[in-house]
C-alpha cells in the first residue's frame, strides 16, 4: 500500500464568501448578545457623541422615506 495524496478541493472567493458569511453573522450576533447580557450599561449612547448623532440622523432619514432599514431576517437570514 502507497502513501496517497491528500486532495484540496478548489472553491472560489464568491463560493467561499456564500459558505462563511452566514457562519460570521451568527457568531458575530451572540457574541455581541453575549456582551450586551454581561455588560448592558456599556451600549448605553450619550446624545452629543458622533455615534448618538448618526443613529439621529438615520432615524430622521428613515422618517422622510430616504433610507430603506432591513429586517433582523433580511440581514441574518434566520
């Protein structure tokens, strides 16, 4: 008996991205539901900061029709 081989099989980027992406997103999501269990004063946003002021200006977008925002099922897929 001889030594055989080991086959790698070749998978594109885009194949590679569809497989991966599903996989991120969902742990991604419970390690920031994680961290938000064991901290939740930490995701606090204090108006005046950038961050608080840009989560204003997407809800006003939003209100005037110019944003369109995806469900949690069109971003997670679940």
């Amino acid at each position: 008996m001889g030594t055989q081989t080991p086959v790698t099989p070749k998978v594109s980027v885009e194949e590679l991205i569809r497989i991966l992406e599903p996989l991120v997103r969902r742990v991604v999501r419970e390690e920031l539901a994680e961290f938000a269990n064991r901290q939740p004063d930490v995701l606090h946003l204090e108006p005046g900061t950038l961050l608080y002021e840009d989560m204003e200006e997407i809800l006003r977008r939003k209100q005037q029709g110019k944003i369109r925002l995806y469900t949690p099922v069109e971003v997670w897929g679940e």
